[in-house]
C-alpha cells in the first residue's frame, strides 16, 4: 500500500489513523465490528462516558457511514503546505457562523481534551449553552462536535454534514485543492454551534495553532497547555519552534491563560503577547495548585484562581497532570468572565465543585474492568507517557503492572517506551487496525532493547494482545494487586474499549 500523503492543513497523524481507522480497517488485525467477539470482562463503570455506540437504527447506521466514507475521501493526493484559504473561504459562504458566537481557544502538545471537557463543564455549570470541538475522537466521529456537553447525534451530525455540503463543493470548486477531512470538520462544528445557537464555542486545534484550521476564530480567551516535542517533522525540533506556531491563537487583546511550560516555550509566548496586547495569566503565579491528595475515584483540590482560592473540589480524573489541567480550565473560565481582570471575586464555589465533580475524559486514565483492574490512556508522545506512567504508580498502586502497547510509526517510539519502563513488569507489544500503526515486531525489537527481551511479548492482534495481559495479570491471584495498562495511541485506546465492553 503507498503511503498515505499528509493533509492540507497538516493535521496531526492521530487523523491519519482515525481516518483509515473508519475506511481503511484490516480485518485480519482487529475483531470489533458488531457481532465480534467481546473480551470476558466483569462489569465496569458506568457508561455516562460521552462515548456514543453506533446509533441502533440501521437506517441512520448507513448514513453516517455514508457520511464518514465521503470525509475519508477528503484526503489530498499530494502534501500541500498548510493555509487557512479554504475554511476561510467556506466560513465566508456560510455567513461567518464562527463569529456569531464567543469562543475558548486551546492549544498545547498534551491536555487539550480534557481541559476542553472541563471548561466545558464548568460553563455548562453556570448555565451557559456550550458547543465543544476536539479531536481525535476516542470511538465515535460524533465525539468531536459536542452540545451542551454531549455529542451530537449521528441524525445531527448527518443534517449538519448536508447542510453545509452544497458550499463546500462549491469552495471545492473554487479552491486549487479541496477542502480536507479536518477542514470540513471543523466547518461543521462551527456552523453545528451557530445554528443551535450555542453561547460559547470551547475550541481544541487539531495541532499547532497559527495555520490549524481551527484557527479562523477570533477567541477571546487563548489556553495553552504544556508545550513539549512532538509532531517535530511539522511544528519544528525546539520548544521555541513549537511553542511560537502554537502562540499563534493568540489574538489582538484576548486574554493568554499558560499552563506550565519550558522557559524557551514561555519566552515565545509571551513576546506574542507583547505585541497582540493580550493579558496572560501564568500558572504558578496567577493561579495554580494549592493541594492535592489522592482520593477514592480521583483526588481532592484546592485550586487558586484569577479571584481567589477554591478548597475541596473533588476532580473524578487520576494524576497530578489532570490537576493542573483543572487549574487552567478554572483560569480560563474565570478569564472569560473577566474575573482577575474586570473583577475581583470567585466563580460560585458550589457550582465549580459540581462542575468538576462531574467531569470524565475517555481514554485518559480511565478504568474499564476489574480484577484485574484494566486501565486505558491514550498517551502517544514521551510527555504523556511520563504522566501516565506517575499517574498510574500514584492512583493505583499496582503490585504488578503489565503494559499493552501499540503505536503508530512515525512517534518517539523509544522515548514512549523509556517513559514506561520503570512500571511495568512486562509489556505486551500490539499493533491497532489501522496501516499508521508500527509493526509489532518492530516495536517488540525496540521493546527488547528497552526491557530486555524476559520482559516483552509480541501478540499482533489487539484482543489477543489484552487476553495475554489480562491472563499475565491473573496468574498473580485474584488479591494481588495487579492490573493491566493498554496505552500508546487513540486507536489503540478506543478499540480496546469496544474489544473490552464499552462500545
């Protein structure tokens, strides 16, 4: 098979895989269509998840298959450089549906969704109709659009998809190339949130910011998350590189709220904000993390804002990554209600401990069974897998961890593996379904000279792959305290939850 080209608007390669991962599946890979076999689990946690299951109707089944296959087609047949052109010209058709609404804008190499997820929580806590766009979806391509902190329905999602494609045929037309499977996305949500009407638009880039699609709004409010190496054939090799194509979302006069970040990172961004005239708001010195401790189902917070302190707000999520992920979405929030700037008081602490005390994130630390204990995390990059790695040692304290690990080929493979090395007893290395993914014996070659070659087994298939695990997990005896980790892509974590029960 050649290889796939990359997109238009050089969208990262986790679309890559959830494109194929809708058209381009290997049968003999991966078992998780309808009818499959599901792995022997026990029950779980409740689904409220935000993940939807194929609809049941075979009707709206078909069409959003329909409507899946027609965006996977979107892909270039040549790499082009990156342009925002298109989506402008498809906004501007539309009647500039991005602009009819305020908007959040994140950016960040890892903790946009979630961060996403809670801003959106806490919007919705005070009453506000929220829209929310992220990507790359765990499961479901309707993920990626959500109203009032749920996704679409695919019958919406199909109605939307219709609606705008008469204009995007005729930007296609108009345009040297077509508009992309991102870009076309990305059209959708905003027209999706202008025709609900939505009251702020809660906005993840698809990667970087100044040339991501996503970056046609004019946000008020810029969140970026930590910044570290990532998609370096594209964004650049340095943290500056990186962190100055991100910096671009940040417009004339917004408000810069900044996670935790290099020195080099934050030098760059905060030259932009020099010369757009933006406020920024740095955690570690404007707000932050006060207190933490674990907690059953999650940990305890208190959290410092832009308008004061927030004592014990329970957050449902593991790891101390996904508290300070909680601290920026409060400073965001807070931001957008001018609190810290306009005024100095606190957001309802009644409705900031609901808001967080509600919120998930599929697929970042998230338990899917028990005895023993199978925990998913979508980390795909050395960052990830070191806050995974420290989340997984703190919530959970496995007496014996065993990894399943799949990855796609063009990731720092190595340092992923590295990342993970001192939990896990052993590793078994998989491929997901789709073409992107890295062969499973390659990455058992890396693995080997990671772990050493006692610690590594090789299963190609995924459900087989978690059945070792879960068996290896089983042998230490139901009281043991051991537990599985399957990790090291989105595709992998998703079809995994359906291989597992979830779907």
């Amino acid at each position: 098979m050649s290889e796939r080209p990359q997109n238009e608007t050089g969208e990262p390669d986790e679309f890559d895989e959830i494109v194929e991962a809708e058209t381009d599946r290997d049968p003999d890979l991966a078992v998780i269509e309808a009818g499959s076999r599901t792995l022997r689990t026990q029950s779980g946690p409740p689904q409220g998840d935000g993940i939807p299951a194929r609809p049941a109707d075979p009707e709206v089944d078909r069409a959003l298959r329909e409507v899946e296959a027609e965006l996977a087609k979107r892909w270039p047949e040549t790499k082009l450089d990156p342009s925002l052109v298109r989506l402008e010209a498809l906004m501007d058709i539309l009647g500039s549906p991005q602009r009819a609404y305020p908007s959040i804008h994140i950016t960040g190499t890892n903790g946009k969704t979630s961060a996403a997820r809670m801003i959106e929580s806490l919007l919705g806590a005070f009453e506000l109709r929220t829209g929310r766009y992220t990507s790359p979806h765990v499961q479901s391509i309707t993920e990626r659009i959500s109203l009032d902190g749920a996704p679409i329905s695919a019958e919406r999602f199909i109605e939307t998809y219709q609606d705008i494609q008469p204009y995007v045929d005729m930007v296609d037309a108009q345009q040297e190339h077509r508009l992309s499977f991102f870009e076309v996305l990305t059209g959708m949500a905003y027209a999706a949130f202008a025709d609900a009407p939505v009251d702020i638009a809660v906005v993840e880039v698809g990667m970087g910011g100044t040339w991501d699609a996503t970056n046609v709004i004019d946000a008020g409010v810029a969140v970026i998350m930590p910044i570290s190496l990532d998609h370096t054939d594209r964004l650049g090799t340095t943290p500056e590189q990186i962190a100055r194509e991100k910096a671009g979302i940040v417009k004339q006069d917004a408000t810069v709220v900044l996670a935790q970040q290099p020195v080099e990172a934050a030098s760059v961004i905060l030259k932009r904000a020099v010369e757009a005239d933006a406020t920024v708001a740095r955690e570690g010195m404007e707000f932050g993390v006060l207190s933490r401790e674990v907690a059953v189902g999650g940990q305890l917070l208190t959290l410092r804002g832009l308008g004061g302190e927030y004592p014990d707000v329970f957050l449902p999520l593991y790891g101390a990554h996904q508290a300070h992920n909680a601290a920026v979405a409060l400073a965001a929030v807070e931001a957008f209600f001018g609190i810290g700037t306009q005024h100095a008081r606190t957001l309802d602490i009644d409705a900031v401990r609901a808001a967080f005390a509600s919120v998930s994130s599929p697929g970042r630390m998230e338990v899917v069974r028990r005895s023993p204990t199978v925990v998913l995390d979508a980390a795909h990059n050395p960052a990830g897998a070191h806050a995974a790695a420290e989340a997984v040692t703190e919530a959970f304290g496995f007496s014996r961890l065993i990894g399943v690990v799949g990855v796609s080929d063009d990731k720092d493979v190595r340092g992923l593996l590295e990342a993970f090395e001192p939990v896990f007893a052993e590793v078994v290395v998989t491929r997901n379904s789709t073409h992107r993914a890295m062969d499973a014996d390659e990455l058992a070659a890396i693995a080997v000279e990671v772990f050493g070659a006692d610690r590594v087994q090789v299963e190609p298939r995924l459900d087989d792959a978690l059945e070792q695990a879960v068996t290896l997990a089983e042998e230490e005896g139901e009281y043991s305290g051991a537990g599985v980790l399957v990790t090291g892509s989105v595709i992998t974590v998703g079809e995994a939850r359906l291989l597992l029960g979830k779907g």
